[in-house]
C-alpha cells in the first residue's frame, strides 16, 4: 500500500469521519470522565477472585441454605501461597469471597455465628488474606454477597441494617480496599426483596472512599457474561441508567444451573455508547467494564475440573480481549480443599504471567504525545527491528475521544501495511504484531470527540 493509498488526510483535523468534532452534545460526552478512584483502579487492570467458602467444603456451587458451620470441615487456607500464585501471574490484587450466597463468613464477625471463626479452622481467613496482600504489595477487595440464603432476616428491612453491618466490618477491619464487588445473582425460590443499594453505596463511600463498587455497583460495569467476552467497541462514557442495580439483577443467575449458560452469554446490546445511543441519554456516566472469568468451568473448586484447567495461553488471549480491549480482567482462582491453588492452575497462572512480562521486555520505542494537534502519528525503528506489540493508552483523565483509528507498519521498502483498523482505545488497547519486521509505524486517528489526548504509544519486540 502506497501513502497516498492510506488516506492519511482524512483523519480527525479534516472531516473526522462525517462527524462534529466539537458541538455541545460532544462537550456533554466529554464531561463523563473517572473519579479519583476510578482512575486509580484503571492502573491495576488485572486481578484476581478467590471463591473459597462453605462451598469448597460441600463440593457445590451454590449453597442449599441448610449449611452448618460444622459443614465447613477443611483444615487448612494458605492465603500466602494463594498470593503468590496470582502475583506471578501479573496480577495487581485479589477480591476474595468474603461471604457467598449461602451466607457463610470468612470473618470474624459479631452479626452471626455462621463464621468461620465458629468452626474447627477457627481463623479470620480475610483477615489472613489481607495481611497476606500487604505482605505482596497487592491490592485488597472484597466480595460480599446481597442474597443470602441462610441469614432468618433475609427478606425483611431488618436484613439491610444486618448487611450494612456486615459490610461495615469489612470495610474498617481490614485495611484499605480497592474493589467492593456486590453480585446479582439471586435464586428465583428467593423472597422477594429490594435491596438498599442507595444505602450501600453511600456506607462505601464514606468508609472507603478509594474504593470502586462493581457489577451492582456505580463505578465498574459488568461485561454482561462470564465468558471473557467483550464487545467490538467497548465505550467508557455510557448512559447512567446502566449504572442501576436492578439492570444487573435482571441480567445475573437465578439458579446453580445457569453458570453454564452465563459462560457463553454475550450481552444484547453490542452498542452502548457510540454517539447515536449517547444522544438518546439524558445523562450520561463514567463507567468502564469489568470482565469477571474463572480459569475453570465453575466459580469453586471441584477435583472433577482439574482436567478442565485454562491454559496459559487461554488466559493470555482473554487477557488480550479484555485489558487489551479498555476492560480490566477480574480472573477467578479458586483454592482446593487443601486450602491451597491447585497445580494445573499454578502452571497456567504462572504462564500468564511470564506473557504478561515478555510482551513489553524489549521496547522499540515509546511516546506520550499528550495532546495532538496532527491528524497521524509517524515513529521510525532501528533497522531490522520486528514489532511484537503496539500498546495505546488514551489519557482518560480527559475522558474517553479516541471514536476510530489506523494503525499501520512502515514496511522496509518504504510502503505502508495496514496493521489494525480499531474504533475505541480508551485506558489500555493492546495490539498484537505477530513480528513483523518494519522500519516503523504510522498511527492515525480518523475520528475523535474533541481533540485527541493520547497518554502512550508503545512499540515493543
């Protein structure tokens, strides 16, 4: 492909793909932009759940709701090891399932006997885990289940004050957290029951302003599967009524059965904030997507699926379809009965994160080009530099712009190479280069909301 053949002249300063590069119904895009939190947890882009419980002991993935802590029957939980096998994996932090929906707590807390503190074990695992992610310099977050099938309050106004109660221990015992994550699944035999998510929301904020809620919650936005799947164009700026729990209720499990069914689910709407929905909104939010995904076929440990394992190199495209894609990646984890990760998962895990750090060990070349004024970007390499990755990051303090670009290779003998055809970059868009050798890159935007604001360019062999 000749220069000429790129177009390079149609780009975001001429016709910015048909549309208004700046009017008032774009300035009103770019006013959705990240909180303090939001934008600090956009720099840890991949962490870990660790769904350990009642139902590691029962070999269940639901709880049946006639549990007794004596049913908790394991002897061990090396939160340690726990954390150092997603620490080799790349990841930045764990959410650990504090409470699951059978209502069993991994902590000492004074709101019921149903702990683990009341069993055989005896010891505040989230309190163990905590510690153990200070030790690692990981972040800590928590999982804490709306429904609960064992707690006699449930389904009375009574039960909101019990949670709030719960979720206060949680978020004042156990140092700073990142991520409160608060699930939707409900069983459909469950009593009919409104949540206080107004009240919830505001107790996190006050105890732990730092923090991001997520998937129920009005900062992280569920995918809309459990299959690490993401969509086309994955926008940030969104319409503010996706933030609202019930949406994301509606959507969740209402049985055991349906884990199955989430894991090849891919959400109705493939658009969610392009311009044509944008316009439809009265009000619009910040609210990027989280991709929550086990490395096995269920949430909780069963020797059955040692076999069934995510490969290293499974776990590396979902990486790349999710981190690579402006989501961040909450991967499951779960710990065997024996109270540690098992070995297959060790391996994958470890896999992923020898990819995760190879992908940008040798640099060719990286930029902040900050605020463009240039409709392209042009980069040379060193002679007989081959390209692996090419890494852009949108600053999105400034909101997300970025509607449509082109990335192309300069190939040796001076011609252009059409490498990826991409709309949104957002916090993170990883694009792979299969090792192409070339001379350099040329980066174009064609399509923008207001002038482009690019925080990296990264090449890298």
């Amino acid at each position: 492909m000749t220069w000429q053949d790129a177009k390079l002249e149609q780009n975001w300063t001429t016709d910015n793909g048909g549309f208004p590069l700046m009017d008032g119904e774009v300035r009103r895009y770019l006013r959705a932009r990240p909180s303090g939190a939001q934008l600090r947890h956009a720099q840890r882009p991949f962490y870990c759940f660790l769904h350990f419980g009642m139902n590691t002991a029962t070999g269940r993935e639901w709880g049946c709701g006639r549990e007794t802590a004596a049913d908790f029957d394991l002897g061990e939980a090396c939160p340690e090891q726990w954390v150092e096998a997603v620490k080799a994996a790349g990841a930045a932090g764990v959410i650990l399932t504090c409470k699951h929906h059978d209502g069993f707590c991994l902590w000492d807390t004074a709101q019921t006997d149903f702990s683990v503190t009341h069993t055989a074990f005896g010891r505040d695992i989230a309190a163990l885990t905590a510690q153990a992610c200070q030790r690692a310099g990981l972040a800590f977050g928590v999982y804490l289940s709306p429904w609960d099938m064992h707690e006699p309050r449930y389904g009375t106004a009574a039960y909101n004050d019990f949670f709030c109660a719960q979720l206060t221990e949680l978020l004042t015992g156990y140092g700073p957290v990142f991520e409160v994550w608060l699930d939707g699944a409900k069983g459909e035999s469950a009593k009919e029951f409104s949540y206080d998510w107004d009240r919830y929301y505001r107790l996190v904020r006050r105890l732990q302003p730092q923090a991001c809620m997520a998937v129920c919650g009005p900062d992280l936005r569920w995918v809309g599967n459990e299959a690490g799947k993401t969509r086309t164009s994955e926008f940030s700026v969104v319409p503010a009524s996706l933030t609202r729990a019930e949406i994301v209720q509606a959507l969740s499990q209402h049985a055991e059965t349906e884990a199955g069914k989430m894991q090849t689910l891919v959400s109705g709407d493939e658009d969610l904030g392009s311009r044509q929905v944008l316009a439809q909104a009265e009000e619009l939010r910040w609210y990027p997507a989280e991709v929550d995904v086990s490395i096995r076929p269920g949430w909780f440990y069963h020797p059955e699926e040692d076999g069934a394992v995510k490969s290293g190199a499974r776990l590396w495209e979902l990486y790349l379809q999710s981190v690579g894609r402006n989501c961040s990646l909450l991967l499951n984890v779960p710990p065997a009965r024996d109270g540690r990760v098992a070995p297959a998962d060790q391996a994958a895990l470890a896999e992923l994160g020898r990819r995760i750090r190879d992908m940008t060990a040798c640099p060719l070349l990286e930029s902040a080009p900050g605020r463009l004024t240039r409709g392209w970007l042009e980069y040379d390499f060193a002679p007989g530099q081959r390209a692996r990755f090419c890494i852009l990051e949108e600053d999105i303090a400034k909101s997300q712009r970025v509607e449509a670009f082109d990335l192309y290779w300069k190939l040796p003998g001076g011609e252009l190479a059409l490498a990826y055809a991409g709309t949104v970059i957002g916090a993170r868009r990883i694009i792979p280069a299969d090792g192409l050798e070339a001379a350099g890159a040329v980066l174009v935007i064609r399509q923008s909301r207001g002038r482009p604001w690019l925080k990296r360019v990264g090449f890298y062999g």
